[in-house]
C-alpha cells in the first residue's frame, strides 16, 4: 500500500517525492534422575501474516451442508436475460442476529440453516416478487469467525477462520511457520518415566452449545480422510492435549510405515491404529494383528486377521505388532 506523499519545499523549487512500500516400539524406557516435557515451543515465533481477504476455495460449497452464519454475504440478482439488458445485482450480508435482509423481497432466518435452506426461501420470495423476471440468490462470499485454540500449540489464543475453515486450519495459525503434524512426535522411543507428548489423535473441538467432538487429526495426516478434519462453526474451542506415552500409550510395530507409541482413544480397535501406522506399503490381504497386553502381570496376546481387527478393542499400554 503506498505511503502517504510528503511535500518537501525547497528555497527555489517544490519537489515531491512519493515512497511505495512493496511489500515396537515397545514402551519401553530408562528410569532418569527427573523427568521432562515434551510440549513444543517455538523461539521468537510470530503469526504468519495475512494480507488478503480472498478466500481459498477447495471446489464448489456444498449448498446442502453448508450452514449459513452472521457475516456472510450473497448476492441477489434481479432482471437480465435480454440482449444488452444486464441484472440488477445487489449485496446481501447476514446480519449480526442472523437474518437475511433482501430489499423488496423480505427477512428470512438465516443463521445456522443450510444453504439451501436460505436460497430456497429467499429464491421462492423473489418469485412472488418479481414475476416472470428472472432472479436468483447466491452465496459470494463465505464469512469470517473466530475460534479459540489452546493446549500444546506455540501461539495459543483467538484465531480467525473462514466458515470453511477446519480443524487443522485453526491449529496452523498458531504454529507460526511449522506444519501442525510438526507439533506430534510419535517415532522416537519413550526415554523418560515422565514424559508428555502432543496428542494429535485426541484434539478437543467444544461448540458454542457445549457439544464436544474428539477429533483424530493424525488419522487425517495419515490417510487423506476430511472425516478426520472437520469443519469449524463459529465460537469454537479447540484445545490440543498431551499424553505420557508410557502410561497413556499404544506402541505400534512390525510391517508399518510409521512405527511409534500413539496416544489411545476412548473408541480405538486395532483397525483405526492400523490405519494410522500401516501406511501403502502394508500387505491388506495377508496382514495379521497382533495385540498385547499385560493381564495380571503376565502378557497374553491375540492374534486376528486385519479384516477383523475393527472388533479388536485396545488399551492403555497394550502393544500392536
């Protein structure tokens, strides 16, 4: 943006000069005099800077699922439809209680109702409106919201998404230049009695309604699955968890591509854990699992094909191979 001109006046001419700024591992560990946490931090880390207000779009919003909030802004288009005779296009933004206000055609309740929803009432008051005069509703641009992100992130606090934003979209703006999956460390080996490690399988996200979901982002690294990466609504809380690998872990090993002590969930079976270790490499039609798991004070061990380890339930301490 340019910076303001200052005039300079000389005795015998005016000059003006003008500035433009352009910007397995088996649980396994050795006993240490005292013991550490693992939660990372980031020196002299500063937010990444976001000097647009363009919305990256990764296809078409999905009109069905899509949940209208205060803030966003459609587009409301009257006329046209003859030679040389162009529509008569107006903004139309959510309003902060969250109606929609059209001129000429009505209020209609907007927030947290789908998309299609909304174009639907407001397409069909248009119609009564404006007869045989084409007309339509379309959302142009999606709006922008707060969520709170705290826990075992270097930059803890209020971050701004868009209404297609999702979880890992929050985590990232509080990591200044590190990928989220930078924050987890599940390969190396447990070494101390005491030691915490980022939770990335079990990151809290907490409605304005006080509904939580669990949500099990490495699975989403790990296999591409947005079911793993939900989107956020406004007012979120997500909060970021650590674990103590050797009292609150699984350890995964054998033919895997990522190897390592995992952090258990309340709804883990050998299945999910698979899928989060396995990898492309892994052989599914003749994989086996093994899990065990130490039974008064004795390790027993079930075997079961992979096609049947989504009924293999897991637990704290249990070891998968």
């Amino acid at each position: 943006m340019p910076l303001p001109v200052r005039g300079i006046v000389l005795p015998v001419l005016a000059a003006v000069c003008c500035l433009c700024a352009s910007p397995d591992v088996a649980a396994q560990y050795i006993p240490p005099a005292a013991s550490t946490a693992r939660i990372p931090t980031l020196s002299g880390a500063s937010r990444v800077a976001r000097t647009s207000d363009d919305v990256v779009l990764a296809g078409p919003v999905d009109a069905a699922t899509y949940l209208v909030g205060p803030g966003d802004v459609f587009m409301v288009s009257v006329g046209g439809g003859s030679v040389g005779v162009p529509p008569r296009q107006t903004e139309a933004i959510v309003s902060a209680d969250g109606l929609l206000v059209i001129a000429e055609a009505g209020t209609f309740p907007a927030a947290g109702r789908t998309l299609a929803a909304v174009r639907a009432d407001a397409a069909a008051a248009l119609n009564r409106q404006y007869r045989n005069v084409p007309t339509d509703v379309a959302l142009v641009s999606p709006r922008r919201f707060a969520v709170y992100v705290s826990g075992a992130v270097p930059l803890p606090g209020r971050q701004t998404v868009t209404a297609l934003g999702r979880v890992e979209d929050a985590i990232a703006a509080t990591t200044g230049e590190l990928n989220p999956l930078e924050l987890a460390d599940y390969a190396t080996p447990t070494r101390f009695e005491v030691e915490r490690r980022v939770a990335l399988r079990n990151v809290t996200v907490t409605d304005q309604d006080g509904a939580v979901t669990r949500v099990d982002l490495f699975r989403y690294y790990a296999t591409g699955d947005l079911a793993y990466n939900p989107r956020l609504i406004d007012g979120a809380a997500v909060f970021v968890p650590t674990f103590d690998p050797v009292r609150e872990g699984v350890a995964v090993a054998g033919d895997v591509e990522r190897p390592g002590t995992y952090d258990w969930r309340p709804d883990d079976t050998a299945a999910a854990l698979v899928s989060v270790a396995g990898g492309p490499g892994l052989d599914l039609a003749g994989a086996s699992v093994r899990r065990t798991r130490v039974v008064g004070g004795r390790p027993q061990s079930v075997v079961v094909p992979l096609a049947e380890a989504q009924t293999l339930d897991i637990a704290p301490r249990d070891q998968l191979s």
